[in-house]
C-alpha cells in the first residue's frame, strides 16, 4: 500500500459526510459508526504490515 492511499482511507472514512451519510441518511447509530470505521481502519491499514510479519516470522523459523 502507498503513503497516498494509507492517508486516503482514514481521511475519507473520517470525513464528515461519510459520517453524516451514514448515522443520518442510513440510521446507523454512532456507536456503530465507531466500530465500522474503526474495524475497516485497522483492516485496511494493518492487513499488510501483520500479513508481512507473519510470513517473514515463518521464512525464519522454517515452518509454513
């Protein structure tokens, strides 16, 4: 993933709209909101360094 497109997802995820949108024009509650946001947050943005770290934990010990 690029700098560019790791600063896109939260800053678009984060955008009032998207949150207008969704709490008032989808009824989701803010809580659900947080959760959403946060979830797909880490997801997008860990997914990679942890997928990373488990393959290169595997080349080390042999395994996998």
């Amino acid at each position: 993933m690029t700098v560019t497109t790791a600063t896109d997802i939260p800053w678009t995820l984060n955008h009032p709209d998207t949150w207008y949108l969704l709490v008032y024009g989808c009824g989701w509650t803010t809580d659900r909101y947080e959760k959403r946001v946060g979830d797909t947050l880490t997801t997008q943005l860990l997914r990679d360094r942890d997928t990373t770290r488990k393959l290169s934990s595997r080349k080390n010990t042999g395994s996998g």
